[in-house]
C-alpha cells in the first residue's frame, strides 16, 4: 500500500516527549538518554545495548528508534517488530544481514538460517539489515545500528525511544483527516477514506481496514 507521498513525519521522544524529525531524533537521543540516566551511586553490572532505527523501505515516513540489549536473539527483534507494526495473520518472516538470511521458520525444506542467533554476533555500531513480513504481501523495513552503549545488566527489554507520529493522510472525497483505506481501491492507489465517507463508499464496509500508524497501513488484514 502507498500512502500519498508525504516528505517528512516528526516523532515523539517517549522520554521527554518531546518532537523532532527523524534526522534530529538521532541527535536528541543521545543527550536525552544522558538527562534521564539514573542517579550516580553504587556501581551496578552492565552489558551492551543497541540503539536501532528501523523505517519502511518505501515508506520512510514510518520509523523509529528502539533500544535492545546486545545478548538478546534475533527472534525476539521479530516479535517485537511483529507485535509493534506488522503481525495480522501470522506469516513468515525473515531478516538479512551481511548478505545471509534468517528466516522466522527455519528446517529441512529451508536454506536459510534461523532466528536462534544472537545480536552481538551479527550486529556492529553502523550495520544496516533488512526485514521482510509476508513473502506473498511483504512490508519491508530497512534497520541501522546507530550506536551502542552500556545499559543495566537485569534489564533484558526492549524500549520504543522515539516513533513517529500518524502521517497526515487526508480523506480524497472531503480533505478531512483519512481514517480509513478500502483495499479494493488500494490498488490503483485511492482509497483514502474519513468516517463520513467511508461510510457512503461503495465497495462497502468488509473492504474497509482502519488508517493505522504502521509502514502496513491498508495491508492483508492489519488493523493495528
């Protein structure tokens, strides 16, 4: 699916909400993450994290900053990215880095990898990897590993730091805010829809999905 083209979304930092764009987000993070540090006293354990920025591959309006610790597998980056943006009707999906694949589902009919890997073997501060949901109707995220640095070592979960706001998407009919999209239309990329003339559209009801604020916006069976 392919919103109208939308030149930049801000986000939210979900430690000082406060907003940026993507560019300055990156920026921000950083000393941001340095305010809101705990207070200096006993000397806890510690271990490694990244900071990701993953986006959509053509939708780059939809992105965001998210922070995992170094030791975690790479099935638990899936379900995140599954449980935050794109999960609808449990298809396969599959990362690739450095040029190798690894697949949700894994086994003898598979030359891929599986996901049983961990991040600190595969990532590096600047990596960038892919991610696909769906091989039949794919979403497509593009990932970067930003920086890296030390967090408490109990903490093993991963914390959404910035995202971007809902893009703009206006209703084609009367220019009100879209809040839905009829996938029949989709494809030959109308279908922009507010509750009023959603309601009157003539595909009907059954082939309306809600405007959602993932890079699956209008897809399979999303609704966020």
């Amino acid at each position: 699916m392919t919103p109208p083209k939308i030149e930049m979304t801000n986000g939210t930092c979900s430690l000082c909400n406060s907003s940026f764009s993507k560019t300055k987000m990156k920026a921000h993070l950083k000393s941001c993450k340095q305010k809101h540090a705990a207070p200096s006293g006993k000397q806890k354990p510690t271990k490694k994290a990244f900071l990701i920025l993953a986006e959509g591959s053509f939708l780059p309006e939809y992105w965001m900053y998210f922070e995992v610790p170094a030791n975690v597998y790479l099935k638990r980056i899936d379900k995140f990215l599954r449980d935050t943006w794109v999960e609808c009707c449990g298809h396969l999906s599959a990362f690739t880095i450095d040029g190798k694949r690894y697949r949700s589902e894994s086994g003898e009919y598979f030359d891929d990898n599986s996901m049983n890997y961990s991040l600190s073997k595969l990532l590096d501060q600047g990596t960038t990897f892919d991610y696909e949901y769906d091989f039949g109707s794919p979403t497509q995220l593009g990932l970067k590993v930003i920086s890296e640095y030390q967090i408490e070592d109990a903490d093993s979960s991963i914390k959404i730091l910035a995202r971007n706001d809902l893009p703009p998407i206006l209703c084609e009919n009367c220019g009100n805010p879209a809040t839905y999209i009829c996938t029949y239309c989709e494809y030959l990329e109308e279908g922009w829809l507010c509750d009023e003339c959603a309601g009157e559209h003539e595909c009907g009801e059954e082939m309306l999905l809600p405007v959602v604020n993932s890079p699956r916006v209008g897809v399979c069976g999303y609704v966020g």
